[in-house]
C-alpha cells in the first residue's frame, strides 16, 4: 500500500508539475515556470526510498523574462505575479483532475491586462469541463463570458439581475479609474 500511495504521489505530481508548465506558458508566453517536488533529506536518504513521509512539499519557481537564471521563489514575486503563478497551478490541477465548479471573486485586480486576456482565454478553454463564476470591474475577462449579471446596492439591499455584454461592459467602465 506505501508503494502505491508513493507511486500515485510521483505520477501526479509530474502530471501537475507538466500542466503548470504548460499552463504558465499560455499566461505569461515569454516566462518560464517550474514545479519541484521537496523531500526530507533525513528520511529521503535512508533505504526505504518509497516512503511518502519523504515528501515535505512543493516548490515554486518561476520566471517571467524566460531566462532560467532569473527563476524566482513565490516570496520575491509582486502580488500580481503571486496571484497569476497561484491560478496557474489552479488551473494545471484542473486539467488533471477537473471539478465542475470555481466561483472565483475579482482574481484579476492585480493583474496586468495583458494578463487577465491570458487569464480570460485559459478559463474559456477549461470552460468546456466545468462551470465558471467569475466577479469582475474589468474588461478582459467580459470578452468570453457567456451570462452576465449585474449586483446594485439600493436601500442597503444587494439585487442582482440578469444584464447584457454590453451592460456589463458599461458597468466595468464606470468603475475603472480614469487618468
């Protein structure tokens, strides 16, 4: 049974680990990114090479130029590059293993718009194998949307209806910043 729960740990990692490359590709096609599978060198070493206690973690290590000698850890990434790392691992674990369902609240206010198209195109992509409920006050991710629904807060009151593309487009827009 040990070895088969570490043989399922290493085939689903490496599947992951090559989705989240795939993945982060799409998103960022100029950047490079790499899963890395971290073990306890105590118990890693010792003869009973299967054991899954050897497994401590996931590392993340990504570049957004290309270059292999500029990967970084998540911790020296921005908060844009941390939330577009974090939905590509979502969506690599997606194409492995799908749920039906991601209610996803505003995940592309701190990204930049070349990224959320990237974003808006992957979840249209996965769209076909599950549902996606997105929250949004930008454009990009209106593009491939299908429904669309307004939320107006009248009389301390949340009421949500039914609006077209183009109400939606015109609800985001009122609500970007102007310079």
């Amino acid at each position: 049974l040990e070895k088969k729960k570490f043989s399922d740990i290493k085939s689903t990692f490496k599947q992951v680990s090559q989705y989240f490359s795939e993945v982060f590709k799409k998103l960022v096609p100029q950047g490079h990114a790499t899963l890395v599978m971290k073990t306890d060198e105590e118990t890693g070493g010792q003869a009973n090479a299967t054991s899954i206690d050897q497994f401590i973690g996931v590392g993340i290590r990504v570049s957004f130029t290309g270059r292999s000698g500029e990967m970084k850890e998540m911790q020296q990434l921005s908060g844009g590059q941390k939330s577009l790392v974090a939905l590509a691992l979502i969506f690599a674990i997606q194409k492995c293993d799908p749920a039906p369902f991601y209610l996803f609240d505003e995940i592309d206010q701190a990204l930049d718009a070349m990224y959320r198209k990237g974003v808006s195109d992957m979840i249209h992509e996965l769209c076909q194998n599950a549902q996606f409920i997105t929250t949004t006050f930008r454009p990009e991710l209106l593009e491939k949307a299908d429904k669309f629904y307004g939320v107006k807060f009248r009389n301390k009151v949340s009421h949500i209806e039914a609006v077209t593309q183009e109400e939606a487009r015109d609800f985001v827009e009122d609500d970007t910043p102007h310079s």
